[in-house]
C-alpha cells in the first residue's frame, strides 16, 4: 500500500511513497494531527540524488520494525530540499547550531509547533560505532516525550530563542570597500592546493564562484597568481575522475584531494556555474581548453538535463542497481569488449585504468574492481611520453569515447529528478546567454530563450510572483529571493545577448517585486522567504555562499547592472544596503562571499557602461559587437539601441539613450566610466582602447 508521498510532486518524495512510514507531506493538517495525537514531529529532509538519504531510506525506512517505530511515536514528514528550500535553511541552521556540522539526510525531530529539540544527519538503523541507531532512537525519544514533557519543551524553547536571535541578530556596518577584496584573495591563496589546484583538502567541492571571483580580482590587479589559481583548478577538475569523460558534465564534488574520485551525483547549479567559469577562462586566456570544456557541459546538459517544454530539469542521482557510481565506472575487461585492441590499449594508459581497479566504494573504501576514467598529465604531456601527435590522439581517444558511450547508454541509468526550479533554471540561462555571446553560438541562445520563455509565461503569474518548482505541468510553491535573483541574471545576461528589451524589462519587473516582497525594511537585504510566504519560526536572510551562490549576492548584482542599464541610480543604493547590512561578517570571513564580493568589485570600479546604436542587423553593428566580445571586461553592462524603427522599447526602460544616435548611419559605441562618458566612436579599434584604457583600476 502506498502512503500520502503517492500524491506528492517531487521525485524524491515520490521515492518514499510505498515505504511502511506513514509519512505526510509538510502541511497544516500533518501539524494539526500532531496536536490531535500528542506526538512529536519526525522531519526528514533531503532530496532525489542523495546517496545517504538512499541508504537510511533502505536500512531504515523500508524496514517494518523501524517503520512501525515511527508510526507509533512520531507524525512523521518527508521535505525535499530542492521544493522547500526555505524549510531545509532553517531546519539546516539548527542541525549546525547543535552538531557544529549538516549535511543530507536531514533528522529533526520537533514539537507540534515546529520547535525542534533535537537535529542530526544520516541514522544507521542499528547503533553502530558510537553512532546512535533508529531502533535505539525512536524508543529514547518516545520515553523523553512521554515521562519529561517539560524538559523537552524547555530545550525546544531554549533552540528556537537561540535560532530566532542569530536570525535577528544585526549583521550591517561601514560600508565594504576594496580592500576586503585584497583580503579575500589572501584568504584564497592561503587554502589554494598548489598540486591538485582547488581550495582545502579532501573532500573538494567546484565552488566555481571563488574562481569567478578570482578571475575579476586578477583582472583588477594583473596579479597572475590568481589567474594561476583559476587555471590550475579548471584543469586538475576536467582531468579528474570529478569530469565525465564518456558522457561529459561534472559530478557534485571529489571525495579526495586529486579530484579523481567522485560523489557521482550530477547537479544542474553545478554545470550551469562551472560553465561560466569555463567560459570567462576562456575570454581571460583565450585557451580552446575552456572553450571546449564548456560546450562540453553543454552538450550534456542539452542531451540529457532539458525538458520538452524548454525548461532543465534538476539532476541525476549517484546510484544506479541500487550502487553509487555504477553507471559511470569500467572494469577492464569490459573495455577490452568495447573498444578493439589497439583502442582499449590506448583508453586504459590514457585514462589510468588498472586490472584491480581504482574505485572504492565510499561506504566501505574498498576496492569494487572498477575504475574511473580519469587523466593524470595534459593531453599533450600524454601525447608526447606516447609519440603521437595531439590531434591523433585527441581524434583516437573521441572515437574510443563515442563507443564507450553507446555502450553505456545500454546500461540501466540513474536516476533523473525531473522537476524543473526556477533559480537553478535561472543559472543555466545565465550561463547559456554568456557562452552564446562568447563563442557566438545562436544554438546556446536559443536554448536560453527557450528556457526563459518557458519560466515567465508558466512559473510567473500575472503580478510577477514565481512559483518555484514545476513537474507534469504543476506549477506550485512560491518562490524564494534565489528564484527571483537567479533568474533576473539569467534575463540579463539573455537581454546582453540577444537584445531583446523584454527580458530587461522581465528582469527589472522581478528585481522591483523582490524589493517589494523580499526587502529587510529594519536591516536591509533580502529575507530568503517572502512577506507572502508560509511563516515559519524565523525569515532568514543569507549572504554566504553555499554550493550556488547567495541570493542577496546574486541581487546586489542585478540592481547595480540594472541601475546602470536603466540610469535608476535609486537600484544603485539598493545594492549597497544589500553589502552594508552583511558588513560585518563579509569583513570577518571575506572568503565565504566571494559572490557578495564580485558585486562589490563591479560596484567601487572601474565598471563601464556601452551603448551600441546601429541597425541591430547590420554587418557594422554585428563587427562591433563581436570586437566587443571578444575582449574579457566582466564589469560592464551593454545596450544596443536600434536606430530608426525599433527604438521606442529600449528607450523607455532607458531614457538616456533616446539622445544616443548613430552617427551618419554607422554603428557607433557610446563608452562610459566612472559616471564620465567618452566622445561617440564609429571606430572599432577606438571603442576597443577607450574599453581597455578604462577596465582596469
């Protein structure tokens, strides 16, 4: 018999719907049976792709006696994290408050009230090696609930002030100036693995908007250590076992230091915040190695992660059989099937297979007699040690890859979670309208347009409210400040590409209801939820970077761009109340804000802002556009204004271009710096050396 989670939308609630817990959904009614019933909560969070959510789901949850357990002392609640971000913040927060750590499987166990008053990760369903189990668990619990009621009630009170008062507590100060940009930068360095590149040890996660970061810092201060930094990650993560090489796209993180062993989880943040990182390595160092590691990501995204509707769906789990990585990995006589003897030579040196493999199994670190794939030297280091030419082995090796992959696709695929979320959507498109401008792709915008198309005519309603999630055409649960801003990144980065003025003005529209709806009246910034929201025991409001960045980086952002595209200088000081109310802890741990930081770093300058008037179909404009492309000037907002039909929608959203022709019908660029604008130029070279004269500090 299924249970309530057969009703449910999200793949991962969908997962737990024939398991013997009779769980709810998070709702009114599951809260209002809790008090019928005078039982404690049992909250577990996680979501679709998570390895530890799939084992405790198997050990315990699938289990009669722990499932009767449950039933018996608990209302027990099942939240997928992706959907309800807003609840695993909070619940997350606790679990950190109490542990000093977090991570997925979420347990929380809390009154009728939502006051937690115990919070821990992953369960084992016997207690085993210090770790307390379930079947010990739930009875421990049970008795507390029953024989000390006041004391439970006392520490849940006692977590909830605690909560609340770190959730109010003021966080703002002086103004942020350039040098905290020094100061994370020294921070970076500090942690940078010279070897393996990346920052810390084992386990290494992309963290791509420290890259993205490291990037504007270098070209702030022609420091080449932190180009360095950027390039030797990007490298050491495409060689590693942390890159598909069959398949393409990155998995979530790398279980060591080398990045040759993986969490096979594939997240779609992640691709969409590595290719960014991709693309602009590839505009800092014109190296084909980005540019081809980005359309890479690409092609997987497009083949396996992008709905019919336009849309991209949210990941693939690591399991497959009910084994971590088993899709992903060989043993080598199956390569020695696959490929014929000469190719299966070449894959199994390339490529460092070896006959007792070089997988373990994260959960028992032994050896399965599989291997990941995965280079340990450049292609051209690798082509020279075997005498071959590179492009004969890049050819050799793209030919044992394409039947690699026919083969594997034969294999029985992990699973999909294939809900479709507007902030991470809102990365992609991002991430799509940038390499469709850098590599001069109309494919890349398309998808773009495609996917944010999609999102503004289902997801938003008529007063520009987001629905967040959408699957099997439902379009529910409101949206938080991630959806809001992540999107209107991606709408701009859409309009810098195909100049369409709709979608500045979709993002201009979304940026005004999040001030509306989202804004810390008291203390500035962004609360995650919104004033329409369910209110839970707290509104939080974030500004350190996680796996994606924080919203409120991500819309300090989009208010500066959109105030120098619109000249609505009032945005301009919206933004910095969003870097003055976080001041403080910005300032103590520079580096957990890298995303703040670049905004920052767009804000105190140089930053530019270009017009381009000319016939957007002409060949003039076109040049011109591409010359500006070309060059890597990430503090820079561009508008194209069309002259003579056309012009009346861009000049609406922006005034000051109405006066900003072409001069004698050529394209000419319009560049301004430091609040100061340079004389018009039809000259490309010219446009070029004013932009470069200026971008830097």
């Amino acid at each position: 018999m299924s249970n309530r989670l057969a009703h449910a939308q999200s793949p991962y609630l969908l997962q737990h719907k024939d398991n013997p817990v009779d769980w709810w959904e998070w709702s009114d009614e599951a809260f209002a049976t809790a008090h019928e019933q005078d039982k404690p909560i049992f909250l577990s969070i996680g979501y679709s792709t998570c390895h530890w959510c799939h084992v405790m789901a198997h050990e315990s949850f699938e289990d009669e006696t722990v499932a009767r357990l449950m039933n018996d002392a608990f209302i027990n609640i099942k939240v997928d994290r992706e959907e309800r971000p807003d609840i695993d913040n909070i619940y997350m927060t606790v679990c950190q408050m109490l542990t000093g750590h977090g991570g997925w499987p979420l347990t929380v166990v809390m009154t009728p009230d939502k006051k937690p008053f115990f919070a821990g990760t992953y369960l084992p369903r016997q207690s085993r090696h210090g770790r307390l189990g379930m079947l010990d668990f739930i009875p421990r619990v049970a008795e507390a609930w029953q024989e000390d009621r006041d004391q439970v009630f006392t520490s849940a009170d006692n977590i909830t002030d605690h909560l609340v008062n770190a959730a109010t507590q003021p966080l703002g100060g002086a103004a942020l100036d350039q040098s905290v940009l020094q100061r994370a930068y020294t921070g970076l360095a500090h942690r940078f693995d010279l070897q393996h590149g990346g920052f810390g040890s084992a386990p290494k996660f992309p963290s791509p908007h420290n890259l993205l970061f490291l990037l504007r810092y270098w070209k702030r201060t022609d420091d080449r250590q932190a180009l360095t930094m950027v390039e030797t990650t990007l490298q050491a993560m495409r060689r590693g076992g942390v890159y598909d090489h069959v398949g393409y796209g990155f998995h979530r993180y790398a279980t060591d230091a080398e990045w040759k062993l993986p969490h096979f989880e594939k997240m779609l943040y992640d691709q969409a915040m590595l290719a960014m990182a991709y693309t602009e390595a590839f505009q800092a160092s014109d190296d084909p190695f980005y540019e081809q590691t980005a359309r890479e990501i690409f092609t997987y995204v497009l083949r396996d992660m992008t709905a019919p509707e336009g849309g991209f769906y949210s990941a693939e789990d690591a399991d497959s059989e009910g084994r971590e990585g088993k899709f992903y990995v060989w043993e080598l006589d199956e390569l020695q099937e696959v490929l014929d003897d000469e190719l299966a030579d070449l894959v199994i040196r390339v490529y460092n297979v070896v006959p007792e493999g070089n997988f373990e199994d994260e959960a028992t670190r032994r050896r399965t007699g599989e291997n990941i794939l995965h280079l340990k030297k450049p292609l051209v280091a690798l082509a020279q040690e075997l005498s071959m030419g590179e492009a004969d082995l890049v050819r050799r090796l793209e030919e044992a890859r394409q039947r690699l992959f026919n083969h594997r696709e034969r294999r029985i695929h992990p699973g999909k979670d294939d809900k479709i979320l507007v902030d991470w959507n809102g990365l992609m498109i991002a991430a799509l309208a940038t390499a469709a401008r850098v590599f001069d792709d109309a494919a890349y915008a398309e998808a773009a347009r495609r996917a944010a198309d999609f999102i503004l005519t289902t997801m938003q309603q008529d007063d520009n409210r987001l629905l967040h999630r959408y699957r099997q055409s439902n379009a529910a649960i409101i949206g938080t400040i991630n959806d809001y801003a992540f999107l209107a990144q991606g709408l701009l980065e859409l309009y810098e590409t195909v100049f369409d003025p709709a979608y500045l003005e979709a993002a201009h529209d979304l940026m005004c209801y999040a001030l509306d709806h989202f804004w810390d009246e008291k203390q500035g910034g962004f609360f995650f939820s919104s004033d329409q929201s369910e209110q839970l025991l707290v509104r939080s409001k974030e500004a350190y970077d996680g796996a994606i960045p924080s919203g409120n980086a991500i819309a300090m952002m989009n208010l500066l761009r959109l105030s120098r595209l619109t000249g609505a200088t009032d945005l301009e000081q919206r933004a910095d109340e969003v870097g003055r109310s976080f001041a403080q802890v910005v300032t103590k741990q520079p580096t957990g804000f890298t995303a703040l930081l670049m905004a920052l770093d767009f804000a105190v300058g140089p930053s530019l802002e270009i017009v381009i008037a000319g016939d957007p179909e002409a060949g003039d404009t076109q040049a011109m556009l591409s010359a500006l492309r070309s060059v890597y000037v990430p503090n820079k907002v561009v508008l194209l204004r069309p002259i003579a039909e056309g012009h009346a929608a861009i000049t609406s959203l922006a005034p000051f271009t109405e006066a900003q022709q072409a001069l004698n019908g050529q394209a000419t660029a319009y560049v301004c710096h430091h609040f100061v604008c340079e004389q018009p130029t039809t000259d490309i070279e010219q446009m070029l050396a004013r932009i470069g004269a200026n971008a830097k500090s």
